[in-house]
C-alpha cells in the first residue's frame, strides 16, 4: 500500500511540476491573444504564413491553377493544431509554422510525389519547396518555393552567412494509374 501512496505523489507532483513550468514560462502566447483567433475551427494567423504561401506558389508552377493560402491553411489545419498550440504559449509566432510532415502529408493527398532532394539536383523545369533556415537566435525559418524564388536568392534569403538550406521537397504529379 506504501507504494501505491507514493506512485500516486511522485504522479501529482509531476503534473503539479508540469503545469507550474507552463504557467511561469508561457512567453509572449498570453500577451497576444489576438494569435489565438479561430474561424471555423482553425487558426487564422496560418492562412499568410509561408508553407501556405509555398504550396500556393508551387501549385501554380506545377498547374498554373490558384488555391487560395486560406484554403491550403485550412486543410493542413484539419490534421490538428496540438503541438501548435503548446509552442503558442511560449511565442505567439508559433501559429505560423507548416511542420514537413503537414507540407507532405498535403501534397500527397492531393495527387503528388513528394521527394527529399538538395537545391543543386533541382533542374530549371523542377518544381520544390525549400526550407531554409536563418538565425536561430532570431528564430528565422522560412518556407520557399522553386522555381518562384531561383536558387541563389534562396541561398541568400537572410544574407549569404545566414543561411542555410535545411530540407528541400521536390514535388511532382503523380502518375495516374
């Protein structure tokens, strides 16, 4: 029975530790509600966020067809916001990132291959989407298209020493059956 007793202390004050971690360390998410505006169940601050604005840019190399970034957002968002919302209570920018597994998940739903590449294989009829890293002091990532942006002004989006190329995602129909 002492056992029990103490799994069940060691148990509470866990989640007591847990929840006392996220109340003193919520960053700015509390000082900006405003990120935390829904509409139709999904977060508004994602629709002009760049992996909505990526895919919309590849879409129309790969189709010459506009979807619009709210409509790409919305349906990232459909596959849940959790981890969203927890890095949301530490900085409020959180509501703008597109994980790799949402970007791929995406485009494969929607009838393409997806295929991790480097920026130096693409050929100037590819089509990519590029994420590129700057700072990480200033917490600079950034989603990018290929052939919308050319490969060195993705080389240099955040100055030529501050950038690095972090995962590059050819994207292609797939071949119907």
């Amino acid at each position: 029975m002492k056992t029990t007793l103490k799994k069940r202390i060691a148990k509470t004050t866990a989640w007591a530790i847990a929840v006392v971690f996220l109340l003193l360390n919520s960053g700015c998410g509390i000082f900006n509600i405003d990120s935390f505006n829904k509409e139709n169940g999904v977060y508004v601050k994602h629709y002009d966020s760049c992996g909505p604005d990526s895919i919309q840019d590849a879409l129309r190399s790969l189709e010459k067809k506009y979807i619009s970034t709210k409509s790409i957002s919305t349906e990232i968002q459909k596959s849940g916001n959790l981890s969203r919302i927890i890095m949301a209570t530490i900085h409020h920018d959180a509501f703008l990132i597109t994980f790799p597994c949402e970007l791929k998940k995406y485009f494969t739903k929607n009838g393409y291959e997806v295929t991790l590449t480097s920026l130096e294989a693409l050929e100037p009829s590819d089509v990519a989407i590029v994420l590129i890293k700057g700072t990480v002091a200033k917490l600079q990532w950034h989603w990018i298209s290929y052939p919308t942006y050319s490969k060195e002004r993705i080389k240099n989006f955040y100055g030529s020493e501050d950038t690095s190329v972090f995962r590059v995602y050819a994207i292609k129909k797939r071949a119907a059956n």
